[in-house]
C-alpha cells in the first residue's frame, strides 16, 4: 500500500486546443496540487490564468527530465502532491513525462491518471478508419531517408497507421507516403478542437493537390491516419511481383526504392528486386 504520508503524482490530460475540454476533475487537481512540472511553464501559465488559479509550477521537458525527478521526489516525500502537464494533451503521448513515472512507480509513489484530450484519439474517433486495431507511431524522423526506412517497416501491418506530424514536414510527408503506399486512403486531422479544424479525405497524391490549390490545409498541427494493408495471400504470383514493381515505377520510385518496397512485402533479396525492377525500368 502506498504511504499516505506522501504526496502523489497526477498526471493531469489538458485540452489540446479548445479550452473547455478541460475536464472538471481535471480544473479541481491542478486547483489542489502544491506544484505543476509543466513541458513549458510560460504556456501552460496562460491556462492556470484561463482556471483563475495560480499554483507553483516548474518545468518538465524532454532535455532536463532524468535531472528533474530527484527535485520531485523530495517533494513528494515531503507530502505535496504534484501534478505532471504537457503543452497540450495526455502527458507521454508523444510528450515527455515517461522516465518520471517509471522512475516514481519504480521507487513506490502513487500515480493518479486524470483523463482527457488526446489527439490520437481525437482524430481516430471521427476519420471513418477501422479503430479496432490501430498502431501509434508518434512523430516520423525528419529526415527524409529515416522517415522512407520507418514507413516501409508498416507497408504490410493490417491495422490503422496514425502519426504526428508539423506543419514543416507535412507535404514531404504525404509525399513519401503517396510513393510507398500507392492510392490507400488517408485521412488528415489538422487543428483538432480549434477553429479551423478540418479533417482531410483520399489517398495521398489527393491530399497533396488539395494543399497545392489551398496552403491554408498545410498549415498546424496534424495527425496522419493510413488506412491499414489489405488481407492478402502469403505467396505472390510472378505477375503479381511485377504489377508490384512497375506500379511503383510508374508513380515515381526510384529502382532502389521500389526493389526495397517489393523485399519487404513480397521477401526476397533485396538484389534480386532490384534486377528485376531495373530490368523493368529498361523495358527488357
């Protein structure tokens, strides 16, 4: 049992854009705890103004965490209760705040989830994609080769893909997704809760010219849902390798590219693919 001489963490969801989200339980925790570890104290000051409320707070984010945790755990020894916040959102999704918790439950202090916006779930629940079984991939690598290298690992998985995603990234993204999985259907959450929020619809060459004809749609915060891959049987034919490969080709992939999207869902050396796929290319 927990000891009831000291305090606990509460790791606290807050809205992810439209301010009454906040749940009641939520406003009445972060009224009551005697300090606030917020990702960036300056912005989550602007909600505790929202709340009329005013608590101590000091900052928890990706760089200082592991060097934070012997700062909070004295003040939990001491009995303060503390609450854990991100920006926006459920705390560790995609947002720091796992190498507190694991070291609190570690040492044997009391974690208390509050529940509320997500915008994972957020977005799952109104894009018309199956939700039944779906893998989160938070944030892809900036660069373009890592990102190509991690969405090629996921061509074959059945469920809904969901990522994160900026506004910086958003078009190279939807690019290299429109290479490695063809017309399968995307759909976009962007600005979630906000006044713009707009959820957008089609494969991802479809997605992209929606953006060329209005780059107000590339703008925000995203989150990126890829309809999952198609049952199919566990051998290929020839023609079934070859229709692989060439429509590959024809939507721009380079040799190398489409040889490693064909080893990874069809298996097979990747040297071999990639012979038949220049010999594609050529025409032979």
């Amino acid at each position: 049992m927990p000891d009831t001489n000291v305090g606990s963490l509460y790791v606290v969801a807050t809205p992810i854009g439209n301010l009454d989200d906040l749940s009641i339980r939520a406003t009445k925790v972060l009224a009551k705890v005697k300090l606030v570890a917020a990702e960036d104290t300056r912005h989550s000051a602007r909600l505790m103004r929202h709340l009329g409320i005013a608590p101590k707070m000091v900052s928890l984010h990706d760089h200082n965490e592991g060097a934070r945790v012997a700062q909070l755990v004295r003040h939990l020894e001491a009995g303060d209760d503390i609450a854990l916040i991100s920006d926006a959102g459920t705390p560790l999704i995609s947002d720091p705040g796992y190498v507190l918790v694991r070291e609190l439950r570690a040492a044997g202090f009391r974690i208390v989830p509050v529940p509320g916006a997500c915008a994972l779930i957020t977005a799952l629940c109104a894009a018309g994609l199956p939700t039944d079984r779906f893998t989160f991939h938070g944030f892809l690598p900036a660069k373009g080769s890592a990102r190509r290298g991690d969405l090629e690992q996921w061509i074959k998985v059945p469920e809904t893909l969901v990522f994160y995603e900026s506004p910086h990234r958003i078009r190279d993204t939807l690019t290299d997704i429109a290479t490695l999985f063809g017309k399968r259907r995307v759909v976009l959450g962007r600005e979630l809760t906000k006044t713009f929020e707009t959820f957008l619809d089609g494969d991802a060459n479809t997605l992209l010219e929606l953006m060329s004809a209005d780059p107000d749609q590339a703008r925000g915060e995203f989150v990126i849902m890829v309809e999952g891959a198609p049952q199919v049987a566990e051998s290929a034919s020839e023609i079934d390798a070859n229709a692989l490969l060439a429509a590959l080709l024809a939507e721009g992939a380079g040799v190398k590219q489409s040889a490693a999207v064909a080893a990874r869902v069809l298996g097979g050396g990747r040297k071999t693919w990639y012979a038949r796929a220049q010999a594609l290319k050529d025409g032979d």
